[in-house]
C-alpha cells in the first residue's frame, strides 16, 4: 500500500509507515513548505524511522499503565551523573 494524500508533516509519513504501508508519496507538503530542501530531509528521515519502527514491533497494547518509577538509588545516581542516552554504538552523557 503506497500513501498518496494527507501526508503534511513528518509525523504524518512516520504513522504511515509505522501503520505498515509499503510507501509514501509526497509534493505539496515539500513544494509548499518555507524550506523544502529541509521539509525532504524531514520526511526521509520519518519514513525510515516508521519503517524501522515497523519492523521492530510495538511493545503489547495494554490497558492500563504502570509507573516505571526509579528507585532512590538509581534516582540518586541519576541527579549525580545526568540523563544516559545510549545506542548501539554510543553512549551519550
């Protein structure tokens, strides 16, 4: 399934792709934006994201939540070393 209409955003192609289409078409949303070399950037990046995010698999739905709250060592650790971003390669401070 390719999306052909209603994608104005980056958040729009990143859905679309993570819904499992196969594709997304665009023009007027690159055509008619302030910066549309900056506008293709941002909806090649989404697309690959969605894809990605596709492939991966969500967590399961479910239906309620459960705080993920730190506990007051690691909360501690947290205030004395700041937020850890990690991936793959790096590990960023």
């Amino acid at each position: 399934m390719i999306v052909d209409a209603g994608v104005g955003t980056a958040s729009d192609a990143a859905v679309a792709m993570e819904l499992g289409a196969d594709g997304v078409l665009m023009n007027t949303a690159i055509a008619e934006a302030q910066d549309a070399v900056l506008m293709a950037e941002a909806m090649r990046d989404a697309v690959i994201a969605g894809r990605k995010c596709y492939l991966a698999g969500r967590m399961p739905k479910r239906l309620y939540a459960s705080a993920s709250s730190l506990s007051p060592a690691s909360s501690a650790n947290l205030l004395e070393h700041g937020p850890v971003l990690q991936s793959r390669e790096y590990t960023y401070r």
